[in-house]
C-alpha cells in the first residue's frame, strides 16, 4: 500500500519534494512568535495557529498547495519585559523570510503564501514584499494575518472593551486548536477598560492611523488585553474556520489566475 503523499515539505524525501515543486504550485510559510501569552498560554501560541491553520489550508487545497519550513520566531520586542519571549530584529525577520524564499524559488516554485499569527510581523512582510517585486520579478508573495480575517466573527463574541493580545480571541482559538496546551485554571484578566490606561497607552489603542507602538507590560501588568476566561472552544472554532475559508478562496482565485 502506497503512503498518502505529506502535505509538509519537511517530511518529504528529496525526490517528493522534486515532484511537488511540479505538482503543487504554491508554498505556504507559516510564521509566528516567541513570546509571552499571559499565565495561561504558550510562548509558541502565535506558531502553533499559523501552523495549524497552515495545513488546514494546504488540505483544502487537495495537492495544490504545500507547507514549507515555519519562522518559529518573530517581531516581538514588545513583549521583552516578560519572561521567555525571544524576539528578532525587523532587519532579521525580512533576512530569514527572504533567504527562505530564494531557496524555495531556487527549486521552482513561483508562488509563496505567509500566514502569520502574529501582528508583530506585518510591517516586515510588507517591506519584504515591495523589495522581492524588484529581486524576484517572476516571484508571487502574499502573506496574509490571522484573527483580523475574522474580524466579523470576534465582534460577534463576548468580548471587553480592550481585548487582543492573548484576550478571548487568541484563547479560543488555542482551545479549538491545541486546548492540552492551555493551563485554563490560570486564565486571567489583563486590561479589560480604557480607563485603566493613561492617555498615552489608550491612544496606543484606538486603532487606525496615526499608530504608536508601546510596551506591553506598560499596557497590561499580566501581558494580557481583555478577558480570555470568556473564550469558548466554539467561538475559537468559529474563527479558524472563517480564517480558513478567506484564505482559501482568495487563493483559488490565485492559482487559477
């Protein structure tokens, strides 16, 4: 009996990875951080999704699309006050995201998908996009976050005024994804109201443009912002699979143009 041919690139021979480059035009990266999730979730919370929802894609897809090598590490300076989290440089993360793409370009593929979990690495995936439009000319890079493709779903749940990092929508999807990894006795509160910050730190906030980058621990004494004891596997549930669905279509759409 012949073996499913894997959806990951890391565990096919030398001579599968050949036949995919011919047989599955896109490669998907997923990438994350290292970094503090409050005192109830991983440090690699933000990798785990990615990569969940990473194979949940490549599987819909049937054969189309492979998963290439995770970046494990991300942007996450922010975040350094708390123990455990390890960050890169904005210079480091778009040296690894190129050099992963020129090897991956190197063997033929010619579309590459970043699917991040973490906010933190957006502005250098877009720096790293505009700059592979004059080195890679013949070379397709999306990339695409997580949660804020959902953004209708997390408004539909019990949420708190301030809510986000490691709030009730990051957790739920920890509880639909990899719940043996959530310590659900230790779920607690951050900041929950824009009053308990000072106007600085809710300016920081408010969303849209002008924006101001801060400190987390300036923002929340646990790392957390909102109330992830209100996160339910279903909602968690609820998002992923909005998440999915988007990047799946917009990406049939890309294969077929």
């Amino acid at each position: 009996m012949s073996r499913q041919r894997p959806v990951r690139l890391g565990e096919m021979t030398t001579l599968e990875a050949a036949e995919a480059v011919q047989a599955s035009p896109l490669i998907i990266i997923p990438a994350g951080a290292f970094e503090q999730h409050g005192p109830g979730m991983p440090m690699a919370t933000d990798t785990i999704r990615a990569e969940h929802v990473a194979e949940l894609v490549a599987l819909e897809l049937a054969g189309s699309a492979v998963i290439g090598p995770s970046v494990p590490v991300g942007v996450s300076p922010h975040h350094l006050a708390f123990a455990g989290t390890v960050t890169l440089t904005t210079t480091t993360l778009a040296a690894v995201v190129r050099e992963y793409t020129d090897s991956l370009h190197r063997h033929g593929w010619r579309k590459i998908l970043v699917i991040t979990g973490h906010g933190g690495n957006n502005a250098t995936l877009t720096t790293v996009a505009q700059d592979l439009l004059t080195t890679h000319p013949d070379l397709q890079f999306a990339w695409t976050p997580l949660t804020s493709l959902a953004a209708d779903v997390v408004a539909g749940m019990r949420v708190s005024e301030v809510h986000g990092h490691s709030g009730e929508a990051e957790t739920a999807q920890m509880l639909h994804l990899a719940s043996h990894l959530v310590h659900t006795e230790r779920l607690a509160p951050g900041t929950t109201h824009a009053g308990e910050l000072d106007p600085i730190h809710r300016l920081s906030l408010r969303g849209g443009h002008p924006t101001l980058t801060v400190r987390y621990d300036r923002l929340s004494p646990n790392g957390v912002l909102g109330d992830p004891r209100n996160a339910t596997r279903e909602d968690g549930r609820a998002i992923v699979d909005a998440a999915v669905a988007r990047i799946v279509a917009f990406t049939r759409t890309w294969l077929d143009a």
